[in-house]
C-alpha cells in the first residue's frame, strides 16, 4: 500500500468517525482492539493490511463503506472479533 491509498483508507474511516487519531498505529498484538486508532500491519516492512475496530458497524456507517470501499484496490474485509468489528482492506 502506498501513502495516497493510506490517505485515502484515512478518510473514509474519518467520515465514519470524526473523533480518528490522526496518527496510523502499528500494530501490536498486546493490544486486541484500538477504537479511535486506525492501525497497521506490517510484514518486511511492507504495509499488508490496515484497519480500524468498531463497537457496532449501523446501517449508516454500512452503507458509506459499501458505497466507497472500492476507492482502495485492494481487498476490502469485515471481520467479527469477540464483541466488535474490524473493517479494513489488506494486500491480495
């Protein structure tokens, strides 16, 4: 992924939530959910996916993510994750 598809990914998740960090977290395994922090994974120091945890994805923010999720070109996911969402893209 390169900075114009971080910024863009940015964006989308700010549209969703105003309050976002605007620093990109790395991730850490210690940390199991990061509300407010979009975060990155990094493998050989090639950003692979990039996401952000919701407490509750409703009908609004779904339908923002459905209408823009194809502006980054890679592989667009919503994953459940004990009692919260992950929506994010990762590298194909």
């Amino acid at each position: 992924m390169n900075d114009d598809e971080l910024n863009k990914i940015y964006q989308i998740f700010k549209q969703l939530t105003p309050k976002l960090d605007e620093n990109i977290q790395l991730y850490n395994p210690l940390y199991k959910k990061r509300e407010l922090h979009v975060v990155k994974y990094e493998k050989a120091k090639k950003i692979i996916a990039v996401w952000l945890d919701f407490d509750e994805l409703n009908q609004w923010k779904l339908k923002i993510l459905f209408k823009r999720h194809k502006e980054v070109q890679h592989q667009f996911f919503i994953k459940e994750v004990e009692n919260f969402y992950r929506v994010g893209w990762k590298i194909k």
